[in-house]
C-alpha cells in the first residue's frame, strides 16, 4: 500500500519525477485550477478522452456552478445545456428539491449501505415506481446504471426460459443497451464490441430491423416458430443513438406476436423514460405491457446512480422464487438509502411539478422551432427525429467541398469527414452560442437536443436563434474554423 501524508499545497504530479505522495484535500480538488484539473485528468484517467472534448472546445469549461438548464462558468459565461447528461437530467442540474433530500438525509443520518438486512426506502421506491407502470409491472429490481439494469432483465429472463431450451436473444440491428458484458452482447450501435467476450456468445443473438414487425416475425420463423429458442426480445422504444421511433402500433404488435411465441418481452427506457418523451415510460404511447422494463438516468434525479429492472411478480417468481435463489442477482451498491431517498423524491417531482406532461408540451415549442428551420434550410436539415424533450436534426452533409481542405481519413480522432461536419458545429454553438448540444459515434450525421423538462420556452428560443445563425453562416465556415482549431492534432496522426 502507498504510504500518504496529507496534501497542503497543489501540486500537479509528473510523470518524470518520483511519484507525489500527499494527497489532495476536497478544498484543494474544489479550488484548483482549471488547467492542472486537466492535467490531473490526463495522467489518472484518460487522456484521450481529454483530446476529444479539446478537439470538441469543451476541455477548458470551468465550471463554477449549474442549475435547472443553464451551467455557470467561472469566467461568468452562462452556456444552455441542452445535452442533458445524456438524459441524466430530466429535473435539470441540482433541484431545488432533490438536493433537500439529500440535506435531510444527512441532517438525520440516514444509513446508505446496509446489506444485512433490508431498508426501508428500497421498498417505498420500488412502490412508487409500480404507481406510474400499467400492472403487472410491479415487482423491481434497483440498480445503479442503466447496463445494470439491462443485464438484471436479461438475467431474468433467462432464469425463466432456460428450463425450456431457450438460448437465444432476438435484438435489434443497431441497438445500444449497454456497455457490461451482458447488454455488450446486444449492442451494435457503435463498434464497441471490438476486441472483447461478450457475455452471450455471439452466435447466441438474432438481428431483425428495428420498427420492422414483419423482420421480427421472419427471425422468429427461421428460429422454429413455436418451438423457437429465444428467450427474449429486446428493444429500445425510442432509439438513444438515431433517435429513431418505431410506426404507430408496432409495440403492441410486437407484444402479442411474442407472446404467441412463448418469447419475453424487454423494453429499455433507460434513456427515455422517467417522461422524457411525454409518457412516463415511451411505450405507453401504446397500449402494449411489456414483460420487462427497464429504467435510469432521470431516476437518480441528476444527483444519484439509479436504475430499476421492473417487472411481474409471476415472472419475478419464475427467476427467483425458490428458497435458495433469492440473491442469485445483486450488487454491494445496488440501492444505497441516500440514492432511494432521491429517486424517490425525483418521481414525486415528476407528479407534483406535471413534467411528464410539461415535457410534452415543451418538445412540441421545440418541434416547432425546429420545424421553420428544417422549411428554411432544406438542403441542410434532411429531417427531424423524437419526441418530447429528446429531438435530434439530421444533417444533410453530401460531398461536401471542405474535405479538400486536409485529408483525416487515417486520423484516429476524426474517423470520417461526418464526423468533423458534426464536431463543427456542435463547436460552433458552444463557442459562438454557449449551448451544449451533442451527438453519438454511431449516427454522425445528427445533432442530438436532450433538454431537462425544466427548461423554458425563452431558453429554447435561444437554442433555435442560435442554430439559425450557424446554419446561416454554413457548413463550410463552420467546419475551416473546426479544421484549422484541430490542424495540428490532424496532421500529427
């Protein structure tokens, strides 16, 4: 073990000096400037993540504090942030009252950790959650992440079909449901797969297009009909990498056909749910119930880890009903009492403050300003995806003329000119606008808007001012600003 002795003064450790021993206080993490923090993050953790937000403009934020939409920094700017965390953020940075439930947690010393025996909270949350699902969604499983939340259903479901010969997960080409080796294995969203075992052996998953009913009833026949080997179905109801929504019906089209099959049912609202799309879970825009839901981000209140797998209690008894099974399934942070205080706290936010339906309302004000956008830039915005507070532009890039300017067809950083196009002006709206939007690695040609539901309509005025200005100025200016900030990092690789 390293011996340390505390840390009096900030220092940044070097790497071509004997190793610093003395630790940092939290005064000290708090107080140290931006760019040793970053120098700190480079030699601890990962250093080309660093060159990506650098590439990106993001590396030197400094934040100074956050609140609902709008993130302050220590040079006074005031930056939209209308990435969201990804959709950690339904109730927007630092609630009022979420961070209240945290206070009164620690003003009465609630305990976090007590795996002995059970906790209170775990059971009012788990209660809660089943108040906002259709029955018999009822019996939850508390994790602290989405991926843990999806490899919590797919174990479960397995539990339950092994006994008949089921090996096989039917998933959807594209899909991204995690990053741990049991959601990896269903995961093809981005290349992410690469070089790793994955939990369910390859051979083990059947692809079928996503939205397509008729793709998943031909993979089901190929698979033997009734006598098929697939244990479950899983699918994203609004697809967190394309933003893509399935046609009207195809979840209760999908229910039955695999019900008819003897085939479980997954439904992953890991990033939509919580009401980002208007519902409180993306599903119940139709009437269909999954066998299995599978939920986080907004959960923790954008203040904790949490995630639910939520599911019947006849099924739930299938899995684990028997004396010696009960904790086949577990983990030593699942459901701290803090985390259930917050994500209890967070739902009854939801209800009391009607953002489910404030989400709604808010996705269509943003719809519709992206909607004259799209009418006054055609050539550019080849088309609007989501729904509620998750709205995503795809660009209509073509061969565009900047590609001449260097070639980066080998750079590891830019992989390909969509994603420079994109980078570019993710860029430019922080740098000329401060809005944070962001994209994914696996649909580069789109800008994804994920706003906490508490943003205003003035707010997102701003976001579509801004878009019309960059837009307006073009692609190319956008992108030789982009190229020449990023030059050096070019042309080294």
């Amino acid at each position: 073990m390293r011996r340390v002795t505390a840390y009096s003064k900030i220092e940044v450790p070097r790497r071509d000096r004997e190793l610093d021993r003395r630790l940092l206080s939290l005064n000290d993490a708090l107080a140290i400037d931006n760019e040793r923090a970053m120098d700190l993050y480079a030699a601890h953790l990962n250093r080309y993540m660093l060159q990506v937000y650098a590439i990106l403009g993001l590396r030197n934020m400094d934040i100074a504090s956050a609140q609902g939409c709008e993130i302050v920094l220590r040079d006074g700017r005031r930056i939209l942030d209308f990435s969201g965390g990804f959709g950690v953020l339904g109730l927007g940075h630092n609630h009022p009252r979420i961070i209240a439930a945290e206070r009164r947690c620690h003003d009465e010393l609630v305990p976090d950790s007590l795996r002995i025996a059970p906790h209170k909270l775990q059971g009012a949350l788990a209660y809660n959650i089943a108040r906002f699902l259709p029955e018999p969604l009822d019996v939850s499983f508390l994790a602290v992440s989405g991926a843990e939340a999806n490899e919590a259903a797919m174990k479960l479901c397995q539990r339950v079909q092994a006994p008949k010969g089921k090996t096989k997960f039917l998933c959807m080409k594209g899909a991204f449901h995690g990053k741990t080796h049991g959601p990896l294995s269903v995961t093809t969203a981005t290349d992410v797969q690469g070089g790793f075992l994955t939990g369910v052996p390859r051979e083990n998953v059947i692809y079928c297009r996503y939205g397509d009913i008729a793709s998943v009833r031909e993979a089901i026949e190929r698979e033997g009909g009734r006598d098929n080997a697939i244990v479950a179905v899983m699918v994203e109801t609004l697809r967190g990498t394309s933003c893509e929504s399935p046609p009207p019906d195809y979840f209760n089209q999908l229910v039955a056909t695999c019900r008819a099959a003897d085939i479980l049912t997954i439904f992953d609202e890991v990033k939509v749910g919580m009401g980002r799309t208007g519902r409180f879970c993306a599903f119940q825009h139709e009437d269909a119930v999954p066998d299995v839901v599978t939920l986080a981000k907004t959960l923790g209140g954008g203040k904790r880890e949490m995630g639910a797998m939520v599911t019947s209690q006849a099924l739930f008894d299938k899995a684990y009903g028997k004396a010696a099974d009960p904790g086949l399934h577990s983990a030593s942070f699942t459901a701290l009492g803090e985390s259930c205080a917050v994500a209890i706290e967070a739902l009854n936010v939801l209800a009391d403050e009607r953002l489910i339906e404030r989400a709604e309302a808010i996705g269509a004000h943003l719809r519709a300003g992206l909607e004259r956008l799209r009418a006054k830039y055609p050539r550019c915005i080849a088309s609007l995806r989501g729904k509620g507070c998750f709205q995503a532009v795809e660009l209509n890039f073509g061969q565009f003329m900047a590609a001449k300017v260097v070639d980066v067809r080998k750079n590891t950083l830019f992989v390909t000119w969509e994603t420079v196009l994109v980078g570019a002006l993710t860029r430019e709206l922080f740098e000329r606008h401060g809005i944070l939007a962001h994209f994914q690695p696996g649909a580069r040609d789109l800008i994804h808007f994920m706003p906490p539901y508490v943003v205003t309509e003035e707010q997102v005025d701003k976001l579509i001012v801004a878009l019309d200005d960059v837009l307006g100025r073009g692609i190319a200016d956008a992108t030789v600003r982009f190229v020449y900030k990023n030059v050096r990092r070019v042309l080294r690789r």
